[in-house]
C-alpha cells in the first residue's frame, strides 16, 4: 500500500503535507488507474515515456486529494508547469483529472468545463485522454438533457478508437452510448451497447471495464421501458455481482457508492424495503466519508422515498432534513432538489404538518418553474461557479501557509502511520498466506475425489465388460458353430457361463442402484424369515469353485443350529456376505486361506470373514468403507473393483442395526466381523441332503495340440480361463497362471518356452502391465508374443502396453473368431522366425560363416520399435520400400531384410503390411473416421476392399462390424 492511500485515511493536514513531501511510485496504484501502465503492460523504457506516464500520474493526483481546495491548488500547479513547458497533453490530462472531480462532487457545470478544455487540448498521442475527454463532455451533455449532441460525439470517438485499434476505449464509447441511451429512455438501444462492452471485456479479461459494462447492463434492464419482473431480477442479479465481496473492493469509492445507490433502488423497485434501507445506509456512509455531497444527497432521498414506502414518514423527514442540509444552498435548482422538496411535502402532509407541506410544495413549485428557464439559470451557476473558485484560490494560499508551519508535525505522524501499516500488512500477510493453505488443501481434497472417482469409472468398466466378454463370447460360439454340432457337455457349460455371468452383471448393475438409493435415502428394509444355517452354506459354495481354481483352502464353520430361522432382510445380508467373501477371494494368494465363521447369541447374528492376504495398511483401514476407495501403493498391481463393495456392506449393517469391524496386519491377512441384531426362533424342520455344486473342471487340450505348442494363460477368472481355454484346446495345448508372479515362476521352471502368452490386466498379486514389463526386459523371455486381455478401453491403457512392447492386445468383450485370429497370426510369426534361425544356423554351419544370433534381445526390439517408428512416420505419404527403409535405418537390403525375418517371422512386405493394419486399427478405435475408405486411405492402402480382406485376416472382425 502506498503513501497516497495512507494520506486518504488521515486528516487534512496530513494529506496535503504527505503530497508535498513524499514521492508516491505511479505504479503502485496501476490496479485502479490503467492509464499508468502502457498497453503491453511493460514498464516504460525511454525517456519520453518515462516522462509522459509520470505527468499521468501526477494528473490522477488531483482526484485522489480530499481537501477540494488543495486539490485546485495543485492542478493549477500542475497546468502552469505544463503551460510553461508547452506541453498541451500534460495540460489536457489535469483539466480531464479536474473534470472527474467536479462530476464526483456532483458538479456538472464544471465537470463539463474542464471536459470541453481537456477534450481541446488532447492529442492521439495520449489515446486514453484523447478518447475519454470527449466522453466526459456528452455524459454531462446528456446530464444537461443535450441528448444528441451527447451522441454525436459519443459515436464520433467509437469511429476513431475502431480507426486505431484502441480496443479498451472502444468498450468505453460503447458503455457512453449505452447510457445516453439509457437516459433517452430508449433501453432497447442502449441494449445492444452494453453487452458487446460486456462481452468484449470478459474476452480481453479487464475487470473493472467488465464491471462498469455489468452495472450498466442492470440499469438498462431495470429502465422503465424494459421493467418486467423478469428483467428486475436480472438486472438485481447483476448489480448483486458488482457489490459482491469478490469485486466491490476492487471499485473506486465513488463506483462503490454509485452502484449500492442502484442495488438499493432495485431492492426499492421490488418492495425489499429492509434491503434497500440497509444497502443505502452503507452508501451513505461511505459517501459521507469521501465527500461525495452529490451521491449522499441522492441516497438520503432514496432513504425517505423507501420510508415513505413504509409508511415511517418521521424517519423520512429526518432523512429528508440531512439531504436538505447537503445541497450547495438553498436557492439550488435541479430535479434532486425538486424530489426532496416533494418527498418533504408528501411526508409532512401525512404527519398533517400542513403548514411545512405547503412551504415544501411551494420550493418544489419554484424549482419545477425555474428548470424551464435553463439558460438563465446556467448563466447565473456559471457566476456563481467563478465567485467560488476565486474564493477557493484565495483559500488555498492561506491553507498553503498554514501547511509549511506545520510540516514537520505531519512528518512525525506519517512515520508513525507507516510503522502501524508495516504492522498490519504483515498481519495481512500472514492471514493471505493462511487463506492459500486453506484453499491448497481444498483443492487436494477435490483433486483425490476426481482421482477416485476416474480410477472407479475405469475399473467398473473392467467389471462389466468381463462377464459382457463370457456372455457374448459363448454366445457367439453357440450362434455360429457351422454345419458341426458342439459337443453337448461343452454346450451345457456355454449356457451355464451365459447364465451365472448374467446374474453378476445384474449383480454389478442392483450395487450401482443400490449406491443411488442409499444416496437419496430410498433403501428400506424389507425383513423376512431366513433359514440361516442352509442360506449361509448356499453362499458359501457359490465361491468353492473360484476357490479351487485359485488352490485357496477354502472353509465354512457353522455353529448356527439347521433348525434356527432368524427375521432379517434376506438379499441384504446376501450382498453384505458376497462383498466380504469375494474381497477375500480376490486379495488371498494360492495356497492361502479363506475361513468364514457364523454364530448366534440371544438376539443377535455373528458372521466373520478372515483370509490369509497381504492385509491392509494401517493408514488405509479408515478409509477402506469409503466410497470408490481403494488400497493403493506405488507398486502394487491394478487387481480391479468397483471401491463400493465394503461400502455397500457397511451401510447394508448399519441399515440393519448391526455394526462392522475389521482387523488386518500386513502380509498375515484381514479378518472382517459384522454383527446383526435379529429375532431368532426354532422351527420344526425336514432333513434335505446338501446340495453339492459340481467342480469346474478347467479342459483340457488333446494330444493333438502338442504339435501347435502350447499357450501360457495368465487370468484370475476361473470363468474367463474356462472360456479362452475352450476356444483354444482344439489347437493349442493351454498351461495357467493365476496372475504375473505365478507365470513368472512357470516360465522360469518350465523346460520348453510356450509359443505365446495370453494375460489379463488387472490382477492380483502381479498384474499384467508388470509382468509384460518383465517378459520384454529378460533376456530369453522377451521373444514370446504376448497378447494382453484388457477390459480398460481407454487410450492410455493401450498405449501403456504398446508402449511396453505387447505384440497385440484384445479387447473385452470379444468373440472366438477375433481370439483365434491373432493368436494364429502371432504362433505363425514366432514359427517363421523360429525356422528362419535354424535354416540360418543350418547354412553357417555348412559355410563356416558366422551368423546373425538367433533369438531376440532387448536391444533387437530397440531396433524394431525405431523401425517401426520410421514406418509409421511415413504411412500415407510417400510409398514406403524396402530401398527407402534400408537407406534411413543405414543397413544393406539385404542385411534389412536377414533382420525383420529373424526377428519377426516376416517378410519386410509383410512387416510394413503388419504395421498399416495396426494404424487402421489404432485409427478406427480413435473414432475420427467413418467409412472403410477413410481408414483405408489413412493406413496406406490404394484398395478399401483389398484392405478389408486384410483387416479380416488378421484382426478376426470385418471392418464394417467397428465402425
């Protein structure tokens, strides 16, 4: 804060005394006062500028000096230095920073006087005076009810500030039309003006252009000719935003007064009569403090007219006697003085103080008659106006005097003054610096809901796309098995994988639901009676056979009697039960434990839920109930999930009365324990013999597929493995791997290499990003193609893959034909290269030349990623060949060609070919493109129909099926 704001809080004598003293920098106020800063926004770097913006701050001065009479004082010192240097702007600028004044005081004679010589004097080389000067003359024009001379020159300036490319004062001339307008009464004209000054000053972010433009907006919506209910609340609306704390103490304090005049009149407009008082009260106040005679005039007649209004017609008249005392005189002719004289008369007559009514109506009378002899009475205001400057002028050489004598005195008070704002700038630092940190945190707290609400939209699409992919897969199968017949055992298990996987996703879809109606508190309990001990082992074999398949030691004990029925919400508890049962299932490794425990008191239900998992840290078990919350570390695997399941189950609890509790320790497991209240009673009951689920028995590939070698299938889904392996046994012998690290110990004691490796993403324990990572940086392991089944469809996760090295990837949900496919086109690959290494060793061996290594290294697929880089770059643009290729990836044709066939498998054609139908891939899952010849032209290929033949070969889809 500068010295010139410090001097406005302090009397008199301090102001005038600081201002001959100190030397105030021009920039600190630039906030405020634009016309200090050039319109780069640089500091001003040669002497003529450094000159020109000092004058322009020195002229700002004098509307920021209270006292009026030093304020005359300095400009006049001012205008004689400007006189004395010839410098006809400098001069320019003080008469247009007097004029302002005079308008603030309510002076509009003179405001005008000075407008009229500022606007004579001004220069383009001073395009904000140049411009604003003739601006001033038609606001008080229009004031003096001199509309069209107004306008003209408001126009006028608009033409030459578009001429120039002035954009700031172009919004000016704007917001002048759109008042004179106003003031014609002519709204829907001034309409039009007003909101490009809006718009324009939002585009070029100038806030304070931007707020004056929102002002004027509200009152031309709020002018009698656009007065509708409608309109009202908006131009409130809008005049609420101007006053409000984030702006208002950004405006001057005559704007401040200004537009809590119009806000209260708006309040007054719609009968919000408290409203209105409490606004004008702070516009009194203010106007009062600043000397703003004019504007606490008019607020004080606000006041009475809303007291009136409330039939409080005393309070009026008080306020009616403070604005009477404010007027210059009271020989004062103009419509304020005529409103209060009137507000006046009507008050007193409803007091029945008749004899001061008629003197109030007779003044009104005198000035309604005197305002139709405006020339005479401008006349005498101009004499009159003169008499008071030289009046002024004699009173400012003494006050001068009296000044000098008592400079040191204001020295001492100023220092002190400064320490004490010295003390409270540091108290508003500190208390800045407290607001960031709040709102720092704020916004971490919103940047995790974004996070967890992102990872949550991510994995609910992993779970619904995973039992989408075994019910659309099998379905396929039995849609299109030819003129053969399935096999009538495998077709039963395609229709109990359709089925049990239609139930999940209705599962899946009743939790999402379920989520939504506990949100809007619509969930009720819907009790019934519940065989406990027969319900509880029907839940518990739905999960053996995913626990046999994850060699998990599985195990119910029941300490429920079979003849015990309790009265409790049955699908309630069967959700709570599932989510506890399948979140062990998915965080417990082979060979772990999963115990469930049940028992019964007197009046309550007792079920736990323990696993010998990887447990939960510390720091998370009181965020883990939370929705869409999930455990993380930075290296730990995705493993899928919506975050909502133990949500769900502690809610479901707590509807049911009961409570839920965890324990857990770090690599030992977790152990989750809910208690139900219920009533329970003993029922008569017949013995039924157990129902026993049939093991899942995974296939098995025939003898036969030996011949293919066979594929490592790494997915945590028995379902899903089912599934893949009854598409692949026919061909393809099929090894399993619950997640990464169980592949990882496969491949490293397995005597033959598999000939491809197909993995899921998320998984627990290793997931598939991980374990691709591994494969592709190991020296032996990373020339197996491995194909990545993924549920995440989103770009990035492809791109991590590609990335990593994948050689293919398929999407969830898919059908056999696309499977089969890329797993052919990959063994045969691997095949070929493969047979090329041998019959290459083969003839070294007969030559005594030594040859190429035959497998691939990670330093191999280096090259191959820049060669296919090179590729791309160059895919439809030029005809990529074999010569081109060899000449930028500096090798021989030949040596080229030895390369991408030994790592490959494939001819450099084929190669080349390869890389263009995963660009038109990569182009139709993007979604820019329509119609196979856009894709086709985009990829390279001269021929959609030559393309679509490809496109089929190798994906297993037509490419009409994905657009």
């Amino acid at each position: 804060m500068d010295t010139l704001n410090l001097a406005k809080r302090f009397p008199k004598i301090l102001c005038i005394t600081l201002l001959l003293f100190f030397t105030i920098p021009g920039n600190i106020q630039a906030q405020n006062n634009p016309a200090k800063q050039n319109k780069s926004g640089k500091v001003p770097q040669t002497e003529a500028q450094i000159r020109f913006y000092k004058q322009l701050s020195s002229a700002n001065k004098v509307k920021k000096i209270k006292d009026n009479d030093s304020a005359a004082v300095y400009a006049k010192s001012l205008l004689d230095e400007a006189k004395k240097n010839n410098d006809p702007v400098w001069a320019s600028q003080v008469n247009l920073a007097q004029s302002t004044r005079a308008f603030r005081s309510g002076d509009h004679k003179v405001a005008l006087a000075f407008a009229r010589q500022s606007a004579a004097e001004a220069s383009e080389t001073d395009s904000i005076t140049y411009i604003k000067a003739p601006l001033m003359v038609a606001y008080m024009l229009n004031r003096e009810g001199k509309d069209d001379a107004a306008l003209a020159i408001a126009f006028k300036m608009l033409h030459k500030a578009e001429g120039h490319g002035w954009r700031e004062l172009m919004i000016e001339c704007k917001n002048c039309i759109a008042d004179v307008y106003r003031k014609m009464n002519q709204p829907q004209r001034a309409l039009p003006y007003a909101q490009q000054a809006s718009d324009e000053s939002l585009e070029i972010k100038d806030t304070a252009m931007y707020l004056f433009s929102t002002s004027m907006l509200s009152a031309i919506y709020s002018n009698r000719g656009m007065q509708t209910p409608e309109n009202l609340a908006k131009a409130t609306k809008l005049s609420e935003i101007v006053v409000s704390k984030t702006f208002f103490p950004t405006l001057s304090k005559f704007s401040q007064v200004r537009e809590l005049g119009n806000l209260a009149r708006l309040y007054e407009m719609q009968d919000k009569f408290a409203q209105a008082e409490r606004i004008l009260l702070q516009a009194v106040e203010i106007s009062h403090k600043e000397g703003y005679r004019d504007l606490e005039t008019h607020d004080l007649n606000e006041l009475m007219t809303v007291k009136i209004d409330q039939g409080l017609y005393q309070e009026a008249i008080n306020y009616g006697n403070r604005a009477v005392a404010l007027l210059p005189d009271t020989t004062t002719i103009d419509v304020l003085s005529r409103n209060i004289y009137n507000r006046l008369k009507e008050a007193h007559l409803k007091l029945r103080n008749f004899e001061l009514a008629f003197r109030y109506a007779e003044k009104a009378r005198i000035i309604n008659d005197s305002l139709v002899s405006a020339d005479k009475i401008e006349t005498a205001a101009k004499l009159d106006q003169d008499y008071k400057a030289d009046k002024r002028i004699i009173q400012a050489n003494t006050s001068e005097l009296l000044m000098k004598q008592q400079r040191n005195y204001s020295i001492t008070i100023a220092v002190i003054v400064l320490v004490g704002l010295i003390g409270i700038y540091r108290w508003f630092l500190y208390k800045r610096k407290r607001q960031a940190d709040l709102v720092a945190e704020e916004n971490r707290q919103l940047a995790r809901l974004n996070d967890l609400k992102t990872k949550f939209f991510s994995n609910i699409s992993h779970e619904l796309r995973t039992p989408l992919t075994l019910i659309a897969g099998p379905i396929d199968q039995l849609r299109n098995v030819g003129p053969y017949e399935l096999d009538p055992e495998l077709k039963k298990n395609y229709i109990e994988t359709v089925w049990q996987n239609s139930r999940k996703l209705l599962s899946l879809v009743n939790e999402l639901l379920d989520l939504t109606k506990m949100e809007s508190g619509k969930i009720t309990v819907q009790n019934q009676s519940v065989a406990l001990d027969a319900f509880l082992k029907v839940i518990f074999q739905g999960f053996d056979s995913a626990a046999k398949f994850k060699k998990i030691n599985y195990s119910l004990l029941s300490q429920i009697k079979s003849n015990i029925v309790a009265n409790l919400d049955k699908d309630k508890l069967e959700k709570i039960l599932n989510n506890l049962i399948s979140n062990a299932m998915k965080f417990t490794p082979a060979n772990g434990s999963i115990k469930i425990l049940a028992e019964v008191t007197s009046q309550e239900l007792i079920v736990s839920v323990s696993d010998t998992g990887k447990g939960i840290p510390e720091a998370d078990l009181k965020h883990i109930f939370d929705r869409y919350y999930q455990v993380t570390t930075a290296d730990s695997p995705a493993e899928g999930g919506t975050g909502i399941g133990l949500a769900i189950a502690k809610e479901f609890t707590e509807l049911l009365g009961g409570n839920i509790q965890v324990t857990s320790t770090l690599q030992k497991g977790t152990s989750f324990k809910i208690t139900i209240p219920t009533e329970l009673q003993e029922v008569f009951v017949v013995t039924q013999p157990e129902i026993q689920i049939p093991d899942e028995v995974l296939p098995t590939p025939p003898e036969t597929a030996e011949k293919l070698g066979y594929i490592l299938l790494v997915e945590d889904q028995h379902e899903m493995s089912a599934y893949i392996a009854s598409i692949l046994r026919p061909y393809y012998a099929v090894e399993f791997a619950n997640n990464g690290l169980e592949a990882l110990k496969l491949l490293e004691d397995a005597n033959v290499a598999p000939a491809l490796i197909i993995s899921d993403v998320m998984m627990p324990e290793m997931d598939g990003f991980t374990l691709l990572n591994r494969l592709k940086t190991h020296e032996v392991f990373c020339r197996i193609p491995v194909v990545m089944l993924t549920a995440l469809a989103d770009p990035g996760s492809k791109l991590n893959a590609l990335s990593i090295g994948v050689d293919d990837y398929v999407t969830k949900p898919f059908v056999s034909n696309e499977l089969l496919a890329r797993v052919r086109n990959l063994v045969a690959n691997a095949s070929e290269r493969l047979k090329y290494a041998e019959d290459d060793t083969r003839a070294v061996e007969e030559s005594g030349v030594a040859a190429d290594v035959a497998y691939v290294s990670p330093s191999d697929l280096a090259w191959l990623k820049k060669l296919e880089a090179l590729v791309r770059e160059n895919t439809g643009k030029i005809d990529v060949d074999l010569a081109s290729v060899s000449y930028t990836m500096a090798v021989s044709e030949r040596q080229l060609f030895r390369n991408i066939k030994r790592l490959t498998g494939l001819t450099p054609n084929k190669y080349i070919r390869s890389i263009r139908l995963q660009i038109a891939r990569e182009a139709i899952e993007s979604g820019k493109y329509r119609t196979i010849a856009e894709i086709s032209y985009v990829a390279g290929f001269e021929t959609p129909a030559y393309f679509s033949k490809l496109f089929k070969e190798a994906f297993g889809k037509d490419v009409a099926d994905l657009l």
